[in-house]
C-alpha cells in the first residue's frame, strides 16, 4: 500500500516539474526574443516595454489592411523565388519509358 502512495507521488511531482519547466521555457524564449530588441542599454526595462508594445500594435493593424499590402500576417514564405510550381506533372527525369 505504502509503494502505491509513493508512486502516486512521484507521479504527481513529475507532471508539476514538467509543466512548471515548459512555462518556465516559453517565458526564457520569450524574454530572450525581447532582450535582443534591446536599443537603449540605459534603460532595458522601458525598451523591452516598447518592443513588445510596437509588435503587438503593429499585429493588430495588420488585420485592418488591404489584402494586397505585405504586412507580418500576410508576408512572403523566406525561400519563395516568385516561380510558378506545376504542381499536377511529373518532373521530365520520370517521364523516360523504360
């Protein structure tokens, strides 16, 4: 009966320790992201603040754009060269018989 309890234990104490450190990560990564937006060494706290605050306002007005206006919700994929992509043939090093 005692080994139940103990187990039930330590699996309750390791659910908690996982799901404290996923928190614990996401707000490092956060913070991380925020501190290299840093400008003014003086005052960190206050440019941190502004970062945050400039991304969320210019998220927000990104909705209320024209569909054709590249902004961060509607942006270019990273490796998109603008070439058009026959998607229904096959390449021509198939198309060989034999």
């Amino acid at each position: 009966m005692f080994f139940y309890f103990l187990i039930d234990n330590f699996l309750l104490i390791l659910y908690i320790y996982i799901y404290i450190y996923i928190y614990i990560y996401i707000y490092t990564c956060t913070c991380s992201i925020l501190k290299k937006k840093v400008k003014n060494k003086a005052h960190v706290e206050t440019s941190i603040c502004e970062a945050y605050i400039i991304k969320e306002i210019s998220t927000f007005i990104s909705y209320y754009f024209e569909p054709h206006l590249r902004t961060r919700i509607n942006r270019v994929p990273r490796h998109d060269d603008g070439g058009e992509v026959p998607s229904s043939e096959n390449l021509s090093i198939f198309s060989n018989p034999g």
